[in-house]
C-alpha cells in the first residue's frame, strides 16, 4: 500500500558534488535533486509522471535526479519510490518563473505550417525521435559535461516562440551561434542513440549518457557518428550547419532528463 513520507524534502546543493551532478534549478524546465528515505543498499526504482527517474547514490544517500517538464504545475510535486518491496512518495516543491516571448520570422512558410504530406513524415519522425528519448541504459552516468562547441548563445531555452506571428511550442534548447562547418563535440561518453535528417531538426544526433539522460544536437551540415556508435568525451559528432527550421547556422544543444526537455545550462560549465 502507497504511503506519502511525512514532510516535503529540503532540496539539497551539495558544493562538493558539483562536478558529478547537474545545477538544481526547481523550476518548469528546470531539474531536482530529491534526497530519499531508503536505507537499503539496493538501489530504489522511481518514477515522475510515469518515468523512471536517474538515481545516484551520494555520500550514502540515494538521490533522485528529476528533470521537470516546462509544462509543470507550480506547487507540490511528488516521485513514486519502490523500495525492499514497499512503495512510497517523496514530495518537493516547484516554484514559477517567466520565460521571455522571442519573435521568429521563417522563410520557408512550410516550415511553419506543414503541407499534410509534410505531417506525414513529421509524425513518423516523433516516433522515431521519441524512442531514443525513451531509451533507458543501466549504469553509471557521464555528466561531467564540456561544451560541445565555443560560440554566442543566440537562443535561449524557454523562451515562448511566435513564428511569423504564430505561437508555437517553448525553446527546448538553446542555440549557439557558429560557422558553418564548426566541429562539434560530445560533451561527455555515451553511445548514439539516433541520427538522422529531420524536418524541423535538420540533421541530428542524440547521445544517451545513462539513466534517461540524452544530449540533443539539431541543424548540422554533417553527421560523423553511426547509430550505436560509443563516443567519447571530446570526439566530433558532426559539424554546424542551418538545416531544418533555422534563420542562420547555428547547433541547438538540447538535454533530456526522463524524457523531458530541461534547461541545458545546468549540466554544464558556467559560461562568461
């Protein structure tokens, strides 16, 4: 039978664990290190609205690393833990924040309102993309995150979209403005879960680090990995490119952390 844990966890910034974990930032968008009550040795499963969540163990406490949708309710949340047999539910807190409008004008109308032959391959692309999303590897995780390439950030994520005077959905990511042909880089190991030439997304990669947590690389000129391909921390992925729905070459660096889109600035090294 469930039980909620008495009390709403603290949520925790452990300085000293800075380089292994993500910024925690408990907004829409945003990612949650949520300290659990489990004692046994034996990693606990949990699950956010349905999806198993990345759980680290930390000083000999399990933590859970929840991404949070940009969608989210402000308030209460909670995850589901299972643990020796026993179900339980940790609640934390999420508070709201404002992201800014960014007005975009597209060129290519299509790319803003698809011909129904267009939603055809769009739909078959959600398929195909939202599985390596969902992909789940078992293990350790590579977070010791480095930039996958140097430039001005042009996009910021959240930012609520109107293209050609129509809204559309927030920002996923963010874009960071470079040449055409700009080498790019993993940020951290991990096997390629996906790559392929996308209608809105152009040419993209995905790298799965482990335990639900994909890095997201949109509009490349050029491809340089292979589908099960393991990467390395450093090693070219591709290079920069204006393919898909773009206004100028760039590379939109995404994060997904059980299957949700989160801020990707959080995982890695501030920036000037």
């Amino acid at each position: 039978m469930s039980k909620i844990i008495a009390g709403i966890f603290m949520l925790i910034s452990f300085s000293a664990l800075a380089t292994t974990l993500p910024t925690q930032s408990a907004v829409p968008g945003g990612v949650v290190i949520v300290p659990l009550a489990v004692i046994s040795n034996e990693k606990p499963l949990v699950t956010y609205n349905k999806q198993q969540v990345m759980v680290l163990k930390q000083n000999q406490q399990w933590l859970a690393v929840v991404g949070i949708p940009l969608s989210v309710k402000v308030g209460t949340q909670r995850v589901t833990v299972q643990s020796a047999g026993k179900i339980s539910k940790t609640l934390f807190e999420i508070e709201d924040k404002a992201y800014p409008t960014q007005h975009i004008t597209i060129t290519d109308k299509r790319k803003v309102n698809p011909t129904q032959y267009d939603m055809t391959r769009i739909n078959a692309e959600k398929a195909k993309t939202g599985a390596a999303l969902k992909h789940w590897t078992e293990g350790d995780v590579a977070m010791n995150f480095i930039w996958p390439i140097e430039g001005r950030v042009s996009g910021l994520f959240g930012r609520r979209r109107v293209f050609n005077g129509q809204p559309k959905r927030p920002h996923s990511g963010m874009d960071i403005a470079a040449p055409t042909g700009t080498k790019i880089h993993a940020p951290a190991q991990g096997i390629v879960r996906d790559t392929g030439d996308y209608f809105f997304n152009g040419n993209t990669v995905f790298i799965d680090h482990g335990q639900g947590l994909i890095t997201i690389f949109l509009h490349l000129d050029k491809i340089a990995v292979e589908i099960g391909q393991v990467v390395q921390q450093g090693d070219v992925i591709g290079t920069v490119g204006a393919t898909g729905r773009v206004t100028g070459p760039h590379l939109h660096l995404g994060v997904s952390l059980n299957n949700v889109k989160v801020e990707p600035r959080l995982f890695f090294p501030k920036r000037d």
